[in-house]
C-alpha cells in the first residue's frame, strides 16, 4: 500500500464520485484490505489515521468491526478514543457490562489517559473525566508558555533582522493560534513592515515615496496609487525581483495590482502558488478553479499539492455561492488531514452560515 496512508485517502477521495452514495464505504473497505494486508502491518499511525477518517465518515459500524477483528492480537494499537466514540455514536448510552469489559480492557493496557479524550465511559468511570479536565488544563498552561517563547523569538529575530526565520515563527504561530488577538496583531505588522522593507531596499522608491516614519500609516492609501505604478515600472526593468514587488503589494492588499506584478516573473512554482493566492484574495473565483487543475497536473508529483489545492478550491466554491459543494470538499480535505486548524475553523464557520 501507499507509504502514506493519508495520501491514499485523498487518491481514493479524488477517484470516486462525489455524488456516489456509496463512495465512503468503498474508501473504507479498500483502506482496510489494503492496510491489513501491508508488510508494515498494522502501525499505530495507520491505524489512528484509518480510525479518525472513519469516524469523522460516520462509519462507525466499520471500525467498531475492524477494532474487535485485532482485539486480541498482541502488537494491535486499539484506538481507544475513537473506538469508545464509535460505540457511543452508534448505540446510544453504553450497558454497564460493556462498559466494565471497556474499562478493563483500558486498564489493561495502561490506556485511560488515552482513552480520556472520549466521553464515552464518563458516566461510568468519573475519574476519566478528571483526568481529560486536567489534561486539558496541563495543555492550555503549556500552549500559552509555547506561545509566550515564541512572541519572545520573534522579538530576537526581529532586531537581528532576519526575515525568513520570523515569518517561519509567525506561520508556526498562526497554524497554532489561528484566532489569538495578539498573533494577528503581530502578522499584521510583519505584513505591513515587510512591504515597506522591501521598498526600501530600492534607494529610487524610497527617495520618491518619501516613507518618513511618523507618516508611514498615515500616507499609505494616498500613495498606493503612485506605489503601483513605480512597482510595475520597476517589475518591467527587473523582472526578476517581480515576485518581491508582487508580495509587496499583496501585504497593502492591493491584490490586482500584486496579479499585474506577477506578470513580469517568470513561471516558477513560487510565482504559481502566489498567484493562487491572489487570485483567492482578489474574489476571482472561476478563474482560480481554472488554474488550480493546471496546477495539479504541473505538480502531480508532490502529494501535498492536491491538500493544498483542495483547501482553495473549497474556498473558491463558496466565493461563488456554491455552498455545498465546497463544504464537502473541505469535509473530503479534514477526512485525511484533520489536523488542518484552518480548515477546521472555515468549516465551522461555514455550517454556522
């Protein structure tokens, strides 16, 4: 089977119709035979991954069935968490036999902090309560101390100048804490100083801009019209520094005039991924769904594309009204990759609407 199992999630997502009532059944029983009959057995990576789609599937027949299959082999990982999910979303409120045979089986394998993540056996065991309250608590308390080190990274890297480092922070950062106040505060500044960095560099634009420091904020939308056409001016003379003007651009978020600066770069895989994203931020929708299944070909090598150009595409559809559609691309993209905080965040807030 594929090394990635993840990978084999979205080739099977990608082969069968959306509309087919059967499609996940069908993705189910293959991932299935085919990871019981690896060579690299049954891992727990795999099987925690195998776990988590069919659960968020809504298969819980099936993996209920697939757990009690391995039950007993020795080397078998039990997914606990999803496993006792599984019954409860099944069946309702579990009988006090089952529930004693599940603690049991939890404790014999020194398994009730993993098992904690479900609330399954809460009405039967109160301590694993307790124990996800705590590990919960243990986990907030260790995120604001990673966040903490992080902004104080950031400061460091800052005064050293050393772009790419920070903006690998601020990425880190807002993939960990995508609605924290102070995380954007701090993206919002990096975006807006980058922009005018990269101006700076260019002795000409900063002599005829003029970005005196006590002005920069206040100057910035009566100059974006001249900025414009210095950066277009200065694109066509040095095409290979279009990309950093088109960036620059997009961090004003003058999103046509980033597109128009793409122009003169030429057709690398940095200036395509670019594009997307602009065309994205600039609400050209159709035409992004266009360039997006020439980008799948272009990089059909590279796995992480077809994650990449699902999570626009979802994107892409709701721009246009199609609602549906792109929630169910992005619960096809979260099936294989939950661990998409973005997504996760736009899916909820789309059900919402």
């Amino acid at each position: 089977m594929s090394s990635s199992l993840e990978l084999e999630i979205k080739i099977l997502l990608d082969q069968i119709p959306a509309d087919d009532p059967t499609r996940m059944n069908q993705i189910a029983s293959t991932l299935i035979a085919s990871l019981e009959g690896s060579e690299e057995g049954l891992s727990a990576d795999h099987v925690l991954t195998l776990s988590r789609f069919l659960l968020n599937a809504g298969l819980y027949a099936e993996l209920i069935h697939f757990v009690l299959k391995h039950f007993r082999e020795f080397q078998f990982p039990i997914p606990w968490p999803y496993f006792l999910d599984a019954i409860r979303l099944s069946g309702g409120d579990l009988e006090p036999d089952l529930a004693e045979a599940l603690l049991q089986g939890i404790d014999a394998g020194d398994a009730r902090g993993f098992a904690s993540r479900s609330k399954a056996l809460d009405a039967h065991a109160p301590t694993l309560r307790a124990e996800r309250a705590d590990r919960r608590l243990q986990a907030l308390k260790a995120a604001r101390r990673n966040k903490e080190m992080m902004l104080e990274q950031l400061v460091t890297l800052r005064t050293q100048q050393l772009y790419e480092h920070e903006k690998q922070v601020l990425q880190k950062l807002q993939k960990m804490y995508p609605r924290d106040p102070e995380v954007l505060r701090e993206v919002q500044a990096h975006k807006e100083r980058y922009a005018l960095e990269i101006l700076s560099k260019h002795s000409r634009f900063s002599r005829t801009l003029r970005f005196e420091e006590n002005s920069k904020e206040a100057d910035l939308e009566n100059l974006k019209p001249a900025l414009s056409d210095l950066l277009k001016e200065a694109a066509h003379e040095t095409p290979s520094l279009a990309i950093d003007f088109a960036v620059a651009a997009a961090m004003l978020e003058m999103w046509e005039d980033a597109l128009a600066l793409l122009e003169f770069s030429d057709d690398t895989g940095q200036a395509r991924w670019l594009r997307l994203e602009l065309l994205l931020a600039a609400g050209r929708h159709v035409e992004l769904l266009q360039e997006l299944a020439r980008m799948e070909l272009l990089h059909a090598e590279d796995s992480e594309t077809f994650f990449a150009t699902a999570y626009l595409r979802a994107q892409a559809l709701w721009g246009l009204g199609q609602k549906h559609a792109a929630i169910e691309v992005m619960e096809s993209l979260l099936a294989s990759r939950p661990q998409y905080r973005s997504g996760l965040s736009l899916l909820s807030l789309w059900r919402d609407q």
